[in-house]
C-alpha cells in the first residue's frame, strides 16, 4: 500500500507545475512592467486632472430683424 502522508505527483510532475508557475509569474511581471514603461512614456503620470473644458466664446445674439412697416391704408372712395 501507498504512503499516505506521500505526494500526490511525482517529483517530476512537481518541478514541471513550479516551472509553469514561475514562467507564468515572469510573464505577468514583464507585461506589468511593460505597461507602466508605456504609461509614463505617454506622459500620463504627470498630466494634470481633468478639468472642464472652457466653454467657447458665445457671439452676442443677433437682434431681431425690424417689424415690416404697416401698409399704407387704401384710398378713400370717391364721394358719390
């Protein structure tokens, strides 16, 4: 009968699942790495908060055109 107390895998099974795990880590860390070099390249660490965008110079409203005149009113008719 087996060991009890044994590991489950054997040794080379073992050494191939912490070879994974670290190639797996070594990837993470480079990726992370990566990723805060381009973040810095890109200025964006040192960019100030957002803020609102200045509204745009507003032109002053164009006044109304003039009223039309009135038309001159009709002629009286003649007198009978």
């Amino acid at each position: 009968m087996t060991d009890p107390l044994a590991h489950p895998f054997p040794p080379q099974r073992r050494a191939a699942g912490r070879t994974q795990r670290r190639r797996a880590s070594i990837v993470v860390t480079a990726l992370l790495a990566a990723g805060a070099l381009l973040f810095t390249a890109c200025g964006q660490s040192d960019a100030e908060p957002a803020t609102a965008p200045e509204p745009a110079p507003t032109l002053a409203p164009e006044p109304p055109p003039p009223a039309p005149e009135p038309p001159p009113p009709a002629p009286e008719p003649p007198p009978p």
